[in-house]
C-alpha cells in the first residue's frame, strides 16, 4: 500500500474495441499529478475487464491534494476450484477510516468468464468527511 496525492475526479466515455467503435463509462482519477482512466471493458457482453491504467486524456475536476492509500490486490485463487475467484484491483482507500473510494479490477470464476467491476464512491474521501 502507497500513500499518494488524489486531486482529480471526472466522469469519462472511452473509445473500446478492436477498431475503438465502442464506448465504455468511467473515470478519470488525477494521483501525483498524472491521469488514469479506470472504467470497465464489457468486452463481449459475457466476459468484461476492469481496466485502469494512466492516460493523457485530462481529468476535468480537480481539487487541493489530499492523502489517500493506493493499492495494488492480486490473488491467483486456488487453481483446481472454480469457487475460489481469481483477482486483480486497484483500490484507493480513505488513510484514516479505511473506507474504500474507488476500486477496478477484474475477477474471474474461471478463465472462460472474467468480471469487469468499477466502484467509486466520492463520500468516503477525505475531503468530503
């Protein structure tokens, strides 16, 4: 877990697909200064992908730097059962209460049908407690 500056929150359209004729909704989130975009792929409307990764596409709403915790969650899951999910998030986390502000990932029953999810909820940041 990292202790990073947040000062930026929008709400994005990405261009998707193999030929980017699709559209998909997410974020912009501003950390130290640079822009990720985090939105979820429904690729072909069985599987979907979380997707976060850093972009020039500018975020909109930014605000005074505040501390949150960024952190990177990985778990291969037990490989012989299908009931234990195989995961990949990131996670920006409130550094006093803990409380979770954004999360995007992906996370899988088997390899056949990965889940996309792309949660953000503004109330648990610093600044608006």
């Amino acid at each position: 877990m990292e202790r990073v500056k947040l000062s930026g929150f929008c709400r994005a359209e990405f261009n998707i697909g193999y030929w980017t004729d699709e559209t998909a909704d997410g974020f912009i989130i501003r950390i130290n200064d640079k822009n990720y975009a985090a939105y979820v792929n429904p690729d072909d409307g069985y599987r979907s992908y979380g997707c976060f990764f850093e972009t020039d596409q500018e975020c909109t709403n930014t605000f005074e730097p505040q501390d949150v915790l960024l952190e990177k969650i990985e778990d291969s899951g037990d490989s012989t059962s299908y009931e234990d999910p195989r995961f990949s998030y990131w996670r920006i986390l409130n550094p006093d209460t803990k409380e979770l502000i954004l999360e995007v990932g992906t996370i899988w029953y088997d390899s056949y049908y990965p889940m996309g999810r792309c949660y953000f909820d503004p109330t648990k940041m610093p600044i608006n407690k």
